[in-house]
C-alpha cells in the first residue's frame, strides 16, 4: 500500500468513526423521543424535585429535621407553587408550570367541564401536548380545588345592636 492509499484509508476509517457516532447520537435522540411522548410520567417523575431534608445538630443530643421551604406546605397551600395541597398538585405543577405561571392556575375558576376546554384551548392554540392518562388526574384536581366560588355580596348583618347617628 503506498501513502497515497494509506492516507485514503485513514480518511475512510476516520468517516467511518464519525459517522458511526452520529448514528449512535441519532438512536439515542429518537428514544429519547419515544420515551417522552409515550411516558411523559416517568420524565416527570425523574425531574420532580425531592424534598431536601437538612440535618442540623442541636445542643442536646436530639437530632431537629428541617423541611427546606421549597416543599413547604402552610393553611393547605404549598407554598414555593402556591397551589392547594392536594392529591395531583405535582402533576399540575410540572405540567401547568412548564409552559406558564402558576398564578394562571390559582387565579382562574371552572368546573371539570370549563377547566377541560381551557386544556383544549391550549392544545388547539398553544402548542399544549395529549396529557394522556395524566389528563384525568388534572382535571379532578382543578375541578375539585378551583371550582367556581359562589361569591357576591356578602351575608346580611344579624343581631346587631345599631344605634342613631347624632348630627
């Protein structure tokens, strides 16, 4: 073989190499792919932060655990999300919060039926994936933890003693 040959073959070897790594890189992206379309619970599931629990030594020999603020639960709201406390709220806060704040979800108020059209809506319009078996789940928990509030002007006043005004 002469160095001209040599010098082909190195380059078809080195090619070959490269091309071998992006076939590689290409099937990992396309599971990757299939994986999040199919279980998006399982991603959610491995990027749902975990509750940090600190260790801190007191004087006595007790050992205090502290519950970091971030998983934070006061009067039922949690309160790094500021959603109700509930069964589902984790699976609304990554899915509602991956696209918007929070706030969208505690300032509004609907029925199962309303709260299904808004997911429609986004879906329709902004690009909002098939929940698919999480759907359920999201929609039990925004109907039962902001459901339409029956609000107007408040009770009439009862044993009160009213006295006159002097002028």
């Amino acid at each position: 073989m002469n160095n001209q040959e040599e010098k082909y073959q190195n380059l078809l070897d080195n090619l070959s190499k490269k091309i071998k790594v992006a076939y590689r890189l290409f099937v990992f992206v396309v599971l990757l792919g299939i994986v999040l379309i199919f279980f998006p619970n399982s991603v959610v599931e491995l990027l749902k932060p975990k509750p940090t629990i600190v260790q801190v030594e007191s004087k006595t020999p007790i050992k205090q655990t502290q519950v970091l603020a971030e998983d934070e639960v006061k009067n039922g709201i949690h309160v790094a999300s500021g959603l109700k406390f509930d069964e589902g709220y984790e699976l609304v806060m990554g899915t509602c919060g991956a696209c918007h704040s929070l706030k969208l979800v505690t300032q509004n108020r609907a029925d199962r039926k309303g709260w299904l059209e808004m997911i429609r809506w986004m879906q329709e319009t902004q690009k909002l994936w098939d929940l698919g078996e999480n759907e359920d789940i999201i929609l039990t928990y925004l109907a039962k933890n902001y459901a339409p509030e029956n609000k107007g002007r408040r009770e009439n006043l009862t044993n009160i003693d009213w006295y006159e005004l002097e002028n």
